[in-house]
C-alpha cells in the first residue's frame, strides 16, 4: 500500500533519547513548493523596487530639466521682447534720421507739423542731444494730454533721475509748481522739464550728457505723489515725451 506519510527521525550526537516524527506527504509537497514560489516572489518584489527607483531618478532628471527648459524659455521670451523694443527704436531712430513728421518726433497740440526736422536737430549735437532717453525708471502715473502737456513718472522719492539728451542746464532751483526743477536746453528749440525733485545734482549753466545723474526725484511742489514731472518743449508746443523714448 502507498505510505502516506514520511517518517522524520531525530537522532542527538551524544547518546540520548531519538525523537519519531510522522509528517504527512502533503505537507512535505506543501512546503516544497512554497519556499520556490516564496523565492520568486521575493525576487519580482526586488526587481520591481530596483526598476522603481529608477524610475524615480530618472522623474527627477526629467523635472531637473523641464526646469531647465522652462528657464530658457523664459530667456528666450525676454529676448524677444528685448528684440522687438530694439526694432521699435531702430524704426523711431531711422524716422529722426531722415526727418520724417510725425513719428519719433511726435505730435503737436493741435495737430500742428513738428517745428524741427529731425536733420535740424542731430546738425546741433547728433544722436546725444536728441532727448530719447527716458529719464527714470518707473510707471507711468499721468499720460501726456491737451490738458496736462506732461508726464509723471512714479517712483520712490529718492530715485536717480537722468538726463534724457544732452545740453545745457538753463534752470535748475525751486518752483511753485513743479518744485525742484532742472530744465535742459537741447538746441533747435528743444527743452527738457524734470520737475517734483528732492535734491538737484546740477546748477544753470552746467552742460550734461545723456544718461547723466542730475537730480532725485521727490514730492516738491504740486506734486499729487513721489515721482517725476516730465516734459519735453520743442519751439513754442509741448509734445508727448513718449514719442521720443527710444531706450531706458
């Protein structure tokens, strides 16, 4: 008859008692399949820990680019926007150059034809008398109008304010109304106003370069809040200073 169960026998070395065990086939069979299927499924659990943490560098070196990527992009939309405000200016300095109306000159109250060409102006000192610099960094508060023939700059009381051309300072000193204020005669007529100043750097008579430091700006004056009062006259109209803004 078929034996059903095997008998496992337990013998100490040193003289003693020897044990008898009967264990079932079905159980021997039990166990020696499990401890295979244990091992592999030990060892898919270990390879599948391995792949994921793979992956997990691999999420990592991806997300390290994206931000990357994403940077550059950013880098690539400033330089477009760099780009497009230098064709901007390139097209208002080419109007200047051959004297269009209009333009980079700007528009006289009341629709008047711009009093100096553009070949006029730069025959006095070239490029670094035309006032195409804006004088300060800052949002604009007050946009230019028949009304207010300014502009205002916001900015901290304190902040740099810089020649937009060069020329001759023919008033700097106090104002009931624009308080501190330096006007800069560029020649052929044009002027420039910077006025709600705290501090001037210059004095009349003075000649400065485009760029130049020559005032803080403030709250003198009439001034409705911190920033600048900025004007620009050619011959006898105020005109948008915008209009001549070609960089910072």
């Amino acid at each position: 008859m078929f034996e059903k169960h095997l008998t496992l026998l337990i013998i100490p070395e040193e003289s003693g008692k020897t044990h008898e065990f009967k264990v079932p086939r079905a159980i021997v069979w039990l166990v020696a399949l499990t401890i295979p299927i244990t091992a592999l499924l030990v060892g898919v659990g270990l390879y599948g820990y391995a792949q994921a943490r793979d992956l997990e560098v691999a999420v990592d070196y991806l997300e390290r680019e994206k931000a990357v990527l994403e940077a550059e992009v950013d880098q690539i939309d400033e330089l477009e926007e760099v780009l497009m405000r230098l064709q901007r200016s390139n097209e208002q300095l080419r109007a200047i150059l051959s004297g269009k109306k209009g333009g980079a000159q700007g528009n006289a109250l009341g629709g008047e034809e711009p009093l100096i060409t553009g070949h006029q102006r730069l025959q006095w000192g070239f490029v670094e008398s035309v006032p195409t610099a804006w004088p300060l960094a800052g949002p604009l508060a007050r946009p230019f109008s028949e009304e207010f023939p300014a502009v205002i700059i916001a900015a901290v009381e304190g902040s740099p304010v810089c020649a937009s051309g060069g020329g001759i300072v023919v008033r700097a000193g106090y104002d009931g109304e624009w308080g501190q204020v330096v006007v800069v005669d560029h020649g052929n007529g044009i002027k420039t106003y910077y006025g709600y100043n705290r501090y001037l750097f210059v004095a009349e008579g003075d000649y400065v370069v485009k760029g130049q430091n020559i005032a803080l700006s403030g709250r003198s004056g009439r001034a409705p809040y911190e920033g600048l009062y900025y004007a620009l006259k050619e011959g006898d109209a105020f005109r948008d200073p915008g209009s001549y803004r070609l960089w910072l």
